[in-house]
C-alpha cells in the first residue's frame, strides 16, 4: 500500500507527527511519501535529517493543481492522509475530476477558529470542509476528545464516525541533570500569535518580581519574535528571558532536560506535541487550559492547568519554588505520557485505520476486474 500524507505549512507539530509515523512505521507493505503546499529551509533539514520521499507543489492554485495531477499520476498512491484545509479541498477536486480514484483520511489536529466561527470566512471554510469530507467519504482522525466535538459539529458526523487517536512521540530517557541549578522554566513554540507568548511575559515579569534568580527560555523562532525581545526589555525582565532559537528536533532535550518546568500559555493548540515531549523527558507542566492538555496532564499530579495571568505566575511561583514536587509531578508526567503516547500504538492504530479505510476500494476493483 502506498500513502501520500498531504500537508500544507511545513513549519509545525504536524510535521513532526507524520515523520516520527513514518520513521516507526511497522509494516513492510506500506510506502509512506510526503506532499507540502510549500517549502522552507527548517523543513529541508527535517528531511535531510529523516530521509524521507518529499515532493513539493506551486503555491498558485492552477499550477499547483497541475502539479498535483502530475503527481498522482506518478506516484499512484492507494490512500492520501489529508491533514489541513487546502489539502482537503484540492484533493476532493482531484478526485471529482477523475484524475485518481482511491480512498482518503483526514486528520483534524487543532481547534481551528473556523470551526467555530461565525463570520463569513469560517462559515465558508466549513460548508466547504465538510462537502469535501463527504464528497471523499473520508473518516476523519482527531487526537483529542474537545477536537472531536468539534469537527463532529462542524462537518455534521456522528461522534463515533471520528476516530480518536493520540500521536506518538518518541524521546530518549531523561538525560542527566545540567549543572543549571537556577529555577528555569521553558518554553517551545513558534513564535505565533495563537502561541499567546505576550501573556506569558507578562505573568513572568511578576514571577521575576518575587523570585528575582529564576529564568524562562524561549526555544523557538517565528514573526513575533522581534515583538517579544521588545516587550521583554520594556517589561524590564530581558536578563530574565532567554531566546534560544529554533533548534532540531533531536536537539530538545538538550534544551529541555536542565529546565524545572514546563510552561504553554497557548489559547489554541491541537495536542501540544512540546508539552508531551517535555512530559516524557521528565518535566512538570503548567498550561493554560487549551484542547488536549488535559489528555497529557493530570492536574496536581504531572502538572498544573490554569487560567490567565495570575494562574501562570502561581503555578510557576509554586514548581519552581519547590524542586521536590516538580521532580515528583514530572515523573508522574513521564510516566502517564509513556502509556498515552507511545509511538508503537500510534503507528499500529493509524495503520489499521488505513487497511480499513483502502479494502472497499480494493474489493471494488477485484470486482471489476
């Protein structure tokens, strides 16, 4: 079987999944290749880094519905695992044109504004999403409960017509403790608005105010990033807040390891990724409460889920005041993400879910031959 994951912004967690998939993938019988609506220099390093088949289209609609005829043709794939908006969409018009005939899954991996929305744009985007899902018969994958909610709303399923399946991540053990005996917290994202990083500053310029020593790092890189020096300094914390950069992925825990906690403030995320590879490298996590987290995070036991700026500096004022207690939450943490996330049931759910999705097409065309 061979199957065309199909993504569009080369540049987030989505991409992280899909390759941890293919790199654990356990069955010799299936041929995963990568199909992106564009291109950046991190990605050719990801790809560099894991090897795998990545073929690219034109960012103009007609050439890249050109380019996307051309490829179907010549990689024939069995399945395309859709994973964002314009790939639904151009794949459904693939299919009604008659340029390849197959079957499809679509994952929904984040609580996307226009499923909710009310404004014309979001109305649209899901009028169009779900006549495409439909057009496809596709089934569709989330990876957490508040997901699947939505998109059962949104696309006008049946909640047990959405499949629920966490993504893995696969870490190495815990490395050693650094010789960074200072109470640090961090931080992986890109540099978004979505990410809320300005409420973030803003709760550590109190926690920097009552526990003068402690640190944030900032891992990650993104158009904001100017914006966040800027306020850091006006904040008065700039020798506080350390902006380490985008980093590989095999990197992390390297970054992540000599940290006392870890800390999102998001006010969107699907699953966060960051949050469970910080989890499995042994790391307490305080969150705003965005879809997923609680999936990853058992309150007051592997980390803490709060609300607004006072929540944030509580929480952090509380681990990082306390190594104890964050040592003891982020094993807990690690060891509830061990059985949540492992990659060998990832792959194994996804890859049923694919054989399941491929034979009514494979009977049909027995039939008709």
């Amino acid at each position: 079987m061979k199957v065309l994951h199909f993504l569009h912004y080369p540049e987030n967690g989505i991409v992280t999944v899909v390759f941890e998939l293919i790199r654990h993938s356990l069955s010799e019988d299936i041929e995963h290749e990568v199909v992106l609506l564009q291109r950046s220099p991190k990605l050719d390093k990801l790809v560099a880094h894991y090897g795998h088949k990545v073929h690219y289209l034109s960012r103009p609609p007609l050439q890249s519905m050109r380019d996307l005829r051309r490829l179907l043709a010549e990689v024939e794939p069995d399945l395309i695992h859709v994973h964002s908006y314009r790939p639904r969409l151009l794949t459904a018009l693939a299919s009604w044109l008659g340029w390849w005939q197959g079957s499809v899954v679509a994952s929904v991996h984040s609580e996307y504004t226009y499923l909710t929305g009310r404004d014309p744009r979001s109305r649209f985007k899901r009028f169009s999403e779900r006549t495409a899902l439909h057009a496809l018969a596709a089934p569709v994958i989330v990876n957490n409960d508040r997901v699947r909610e939505l998109a059962a709303a949104a696309y006008a399923l049946p909640l047990e017509a959405i499949h629920k399946i966490y993504p893995g991540v696969s870490f190495p053990e815990p490395a050693e403790p650094a010789a960074e005996t200072r109470p640090v917290a961090v931080n992986v994202a890109r540099f978004t608005i979505e990410k809320n990083l300005d409420l973030l500053l803003d709760a550590w310029a109190d926690v920097h105010t009552r526990l003068p020593e402690a640190k944030l790092w900032l891992v990650g890189d993104g158009e904001l990033k100017p914006h966040l020096q800027a306020k850091a300094t006006a904040l008065g914390i700039a020798d506080s807040v350390e902006f380490h950069g985008w980093v590989e992925r095999n990197e992390l825990p390297r970054h992540l390891a000599p940290a006392r906690v870890f800390v999102l403030s998001s006010d969107r995320e699907a699953l966060p990724t960051a949050a469970i590879e910080a989890s499995l490298l042994g790391l307490p996590v305080v969150s705003t409460n965005v879809a997923g987290i609680d999936e990853i995070v058992e309150p007051d036991a592997s980390g803490l889920i709060v609300a607004g700026r006072e929540g944030l500096v509580q929480a952090l004022l509380r681990l990082l005041s306390d190594p104890a207690t964050a040592r003891a939450m982020g094993q807990c943490g690690r060891e509830r993400a061990l059985r949540r996330f492992g990659v060998e049931r990832f792959v194994t759910e996804l890859e049923t879910l694919y054989r399941e999705a491929v034979a009514p097409a494979a009977a049909q065309q027995l039939a008709e031959s």
